[in-house]
C-alpha cells in the first residue's frame, strides 16, 4: 500500500491502528517493523534492516485471543526522503518476499517514489484534515484538558494549520503553556510566526499599483513583521521550556515508580 498526503493528516496514525487490529498486542511486535525513512533513507538500512526483516519466516501464531494474518508487515514513513537506489533496492526486497511480507510507503509527495514502487501499490490519498473534524478534535483535547477553547482561537487555528492537524494541535499547546485559558487568535498566530492577513493585502495593492517605492515599504514592512513574529515565537518556545522539562521530569519518576 502507499498512502500519500499533506503532513498531519492521519497517514501514519491509519496504518498504526491497522496494524494493531490485524496482529493484535501479543504479536504486534514481531510481526511489525517501523522505520522513519527521513533518517534511515540509505541503501545500506534496505540491505541489512529491512532485508533482514523480510527474510525472516513467518512465527506461528501465540496469541489464543487474536487471529492475526500469515505475514509481516514493515512501514517506512516518510519514504519520499529516500535515495533512489535506496528505492530500487526496495523495490527488488518487495519483490523478492511479497510471500510473507507486506510494505506499507508512507509520504507526503508520491512524485518523488520511483515507478517501479508506486506501480507495484495501492494509492490512497488523504486530503487535509476538513474544519468540522479539527474543530471537532480540538474541542474535545481542549474539553479534557478542562478550559473551553475560544472561537477566534479556533479560527486562528484553523487558518494558520492549513488543514494540518498535527501542527494545530502543537499550537494549541504551545499557546496554552504561555497564556493559558485566556488565549486568543491573535496568541495563536503570534505563537505560529505567520504574516497578518492585513498585511499581505497591503502587499498585493502595492504590487497592482505599479510602485516600485509602494512595493518596497511593503516589503520591508513584512520583514519586520517577519522578524517580530520569530523572536515571539522564540521568547515563547524559552519560556515554555522549564515547564516543558518539569512534565517531562514528572512523567520519568512516575514511571520509575
């Protein structure tokens, strides 16, 4: 299979949940193998892990409550970060063990898979994510977190996300570690290092007016924005990270014990 989309969509969230339905908790980690090809993305990863992997005989089924399928299944997320010739390497191991394995190629643009893999798969797209699911969602994180999320916020989020629910949902927490319940969609948009709305219509005036002079003022006008958005955004990520490393200390001596 090769599930193919914009970030954040829900690809490898999708496969995960498959994966875990078909083979079940018990078998779930012999029969699966998951790799980020962003930073495995060389041939030698293809020979060696993935082969390896591939090669191995199918276990007998231990689970007495789960009846999973006669082959393994190995995931490479974010393949489209891969050589070619890590690619046609890939493509000969598909090949070679399709009997008792099955891929599943991740990644945001289909165009950079090689041919002989794309043609050997079958293509699903996942579009971005619809506002009636992202509200949805962000509501209900919002609602377990005790504090109702406010309207412009969600606008805010919404607009800056792009239909990326991840990258909506690290905003939301980024804003509610520095300003807590009382955020807004302007907090959002700070927190996100966008340019104003207002500002890029000023921008394109300037551009049908045929000024030159127009045109520059504007441009300078986005890069003072552009500067004042990033050092928010970077006096955000500093304040917020004591108490980033104070939940991260309190869930390791949680699980210590």
């Amino acid at each position: 299979m090769l599930f193919y989309g914009p970030p954040g969509t829900g690809k490898t969230s999708a496969i995960l949940a498959l994966a875990k339905d078909l083979f079940g908790p018990q078998m779930y980690r012999s029969r699966v193998l998951e790799l980020n090809a962003s930073d495995e993305r060389g041939i030698d990863v293809v020979r060696h892990k993935i082969k390896h992997f591939a090669s191995l005989a199918v276990s007998a089924n231990k689970s007495t409550t789960h009846s999973c399928p006669p082959f393994k299944l190995i995931i490479l997320d974010e393949a489209d970060c891969m050589t070619v010739d890590a690619q046609s390497a890939l493509r000969r191991t598909m090949e070679t063990y399709t009997k008792v394995t099955r891929f599943c190629i991740l990644c945001n643009y289909v165009s950079r898979i090689i041919g002989p893999i794309a043609s050997r798969c079958a293509k699903f797209r996942f579009q971005p994510m619809s506002k009636d699911v992202m509200t949805s969602r962000l509501s209900f994180i919002s609602d377990k977190e005790g504090f109702t999320l406010p309207p412009d916020a969600a606008a805010a989020l919404l607009r800056v996300s792009g239909g990326d629910l991840r990258r909506a949902i690290t905003l939301l927490q980024n804003t509610y570690m520095l300003h807590g319940a009382e955020m807004s969609g302007k907090h959002i948009t700070d927190s996100a290092a966008v340019i104003p709305d207002s500002v890029m219509l000023e921008l394109v005036a300037a551009c049908r007016s045929n000024s030159f002079d127009k045109m520059q003022v504007c441009l300078c006008l986005c890069r003072g924005v552009c500067c004042k958005r990033r050092d928010v955004a970077r006096g955000a990520r500093r304040r917020a990270m004591p108490k980033l490393l104070r939940q991260g200390r309190f869930l390791r001596e949680s699980q210590n014990r």
